[in-house]
C-alpha cells in the first residue's frame, strides 16, 4: 500500500472513506482518485468477490497513494464487506475520526461523502446518514417502495423516523466501529442491523440531504429485491423480540399473580379483594418488566431516574382503571373475574400503546405509492 504526504492544510476532513465493490465498473479507480484529490485522508476498498475480469480495476485503484484494497476471494456480501473493513481501519487507522461508507455503484457524489465526512469530524458522537429524496422524478419504484416500507416500520417499531433507512452513505465514528464488528448479517440487512443497534445504545442520528442519483433504472445495484428485503423485515422485527418476549411474559405474570392473590384474598369483600390483587399482581410484574426493559427502552432518554417515574405514574393509572372496569363488569355481567381482567387489559392496552402508529404507517405507504 502506497502512501502520500499531504501539505498542511490539505486535508480538511479526518475519516477514512469505505468502499465495498463487487464487479464494480471501469469508472471506480477515477472517483477514488477524486476522493483522494478531494483531500480523503484514506480510502479503503473491499473486492468482495468480485471476478476476473475485473481485477485491472481493483490493480487500479491499488497503485494509488492512501488507497488499500481487501479481498474476499468469495463474495460474502455488504455486511462482511463493511465488518472487514471496519477491522482494518481500527487496525491501522484509529487515530481518525471515523470512517464514511460509499457505495461503488456511482449512487453517491464526491462532495456528498465529502460533506458527510466533514460533519462527521465536526460531530463525533453521532451516526451520520446522508438521505435521499425518493419523491424526485426518476426514482425507481421498487426503490421508493422498499425505503417507504422500512422507514415506516423503523418509526412503528423503534420510535424514530428516519427518512432513508437504507442509505450507504453514512458517517461512523471510530468510537462506534468496535461493536459494529459483532453485529449479524453478512448482506444488506447488516445496514438495518446497525441503525437497530445504534438506537438501542442510545447513538443520536443525524441526516444530511444528498443527491438522489439512479443511473439505468439502478442496474448496478447487487440489491436484490425479494432475498434482501426479506432479510431486512426478519432484522426489523428481530430486534424486537426480546420486547415482545417480555411483554408477553409478563401478561403472564401479571394474570397468574392476579389469580393467586384473589385466592389467598378470598375472605375479603369483593372490591378489597379486587384492589389488592389487582395492585400488587401489577407490581410484580411491572417490575419484572422493567428490569427486563430498563436498558431498552430508557436508554434513549438519557435519564433513568425520570424514566422510572413516568414509567411508574402510567402503571398506576392503567392499574387503577383496570381494578375499576373489572370491578364494574363482574358486579354488572358476573362471569369470571380474571377473564374480565383479561379482556380490560387487553383493551387497555390498544387504547394506550402506540397501536396508533399503525394508522400512521399504512397512510404514508399509500401517500408515497400514489
């Protein structure tokens, strides 16, 4: 690997450039060159299995000074791509600020990774996407369906809307690189994988506007449509199943709690009996939700002791209206009373969790479809 010497001042921005590239066409070694005249510090470009008959690209691109080019004699997709990458740069070049990743399709401009790469220098602790306008004339439809689709599921699952949930061009600082290393997936859902993560640690996000640039209906693009989409879905709801799991676990807890203590209360009045079994079920399993919770869903906040109090003023209000609508159903209609807690549970929890958002997502996916 050559390296070049830069004139004080040269270099303004402090990131290396990541360019994963499978049968990449004639034109890379030219916008890597431009990258490097642009001032990029370094730029590290993973043949990820790419044929022979393009070996004289990546000979290329290899002569040219600041530039290094990692080989996967197999293709093993983007994610693996971007992981081999990742551990090279922290090997040997972790004195920079971060790393900004491209692709090698030609959907991203020179002085796009460059903006991004200054504010990445600007702004360390956060994960820099550059978005993409799909409203522009032009955009290919499976593209604007399958970014509409994702970013509408990112909101309703994880509780932030990112425009462009499936952009390359992203600005990582070197803080952020070592756990990035033991994510799954070895593809495109790598990318989703990440954004997961990067909420779940509580990493802010910042979006910057990019050029939208498709070129033959984005015939270059290795993305395929059914396998990769597939594979991004599994990840989005994958992420949420630890979630999922201790919701419904702690239904469980909640209900079986509920039954056990009106058996021990069985002597007292009937609204004595429903008041204490419902409040103290409900505070077991709360608390075993929350300690199940605390890092997930309070960790976007930044502050616990906040969290736990409006986590637990929400808890008693929907007990205390629980305890009532039980109350009032089995003293009206009869029945069982761990049934009609069921049932009032259930509706409570429609009416209070962000089902809503539901609504939200299937009106912009028709929005942007029509």
């Amino acid at each position: 690997m050559q390296t070049r010497e830069f004139k004080s001042g040269q270099s303004r921005i402090n990131c290396a450039v990541i360019i994963p590239a499978l049968n990449p066409g004639p034109n890379l070694p030219a916008f890597v060159q431009a990258l490097l005249d642009r001032g990029i510090p370094q730029v590290i470009v993973v043949n990820d299995g790419s044929d022979r008959f393009h070996a004289e690209v990546f000979s290329e691109i290899e002569q040219s000074a600041n530039c290094a080019v990692l080989v996967h004699q197999e293709n093993q997709g983007k994610g693996q791509a971007l992981k081999t990458a990742f551990s090279y740069f922290l090997e040997n070049f972790a004195h920079l600020d971060g790393v900004v990743t491209a692709d090698a399709d030609g959907q991203h401009a020179v002085e796009d990774i460059y903006k991004i790469g200054q504010q990445l220098s600007a702004e360390q602790d956060k994960l820099i996407l550059g978005v993409r306008n799909f409203q522009k004339e032009g955009v290919p439809k499976r593209s604007l369906f399958g970014n509409t689709l994702t970013s509408r599921l990112f909101q309703l699952l994880y509780g932030v809307y990112l425009r462009d949930t499936q952009t390359g061009l992203r600005g990582i600082p070197t803080g952020e690189l070592s756990w990035m290393l033991d994510l799954p997936g070895q593809r495109y859902d790598y990318e989703i994988n990440m954004l997961i993560e990067a909420r779940k640690r509580g990493v802010p996000f910042a979006t910057t506007p990019i050029q939208t640039l498709y070129f033959d209906n984005n015939a270059g693009s290795h993305y395929n449509t059914i396998a990769d989409s597939a594979r991004i879905f599994v990840s989005l709801l994958a992420g949420r199943l630890k979630e999922i799991c201790s919701a419904v676990t702690s239904v469980l807890v909640d209900l079986f709690g509920f039954y056990l203590l009106n058996e021990i209360f069985a002597d007292l009045s009937q609204p004595l009996r429903l008041f204490f079994s419902t409040f103290l079920a409900r505070g077991i399993s709360s608390l075993y939700s929350f300690i199940l919770n605390r890092r997930l869903i309070f960790i976007y906040t930044g502050r616990m002791a906040g969290s736990h109090s409006q986590y637990f003023k929400a808890s008693f209000f929907l007990t205390f209206a629980s305890f009532c609508l039980v109350w009032l159903a089995s003293a009206l209609w009869g029945s069982s009373e761990i049934l009609w807690k069921f049932l009032v549970d259930l509706v409570l929890a429609l009416i209070t969790c962000s089902y809503f958002r539901a609504a939200l997502f299937c009106g912009s996916l028709f929005r942007a479809q029509f």
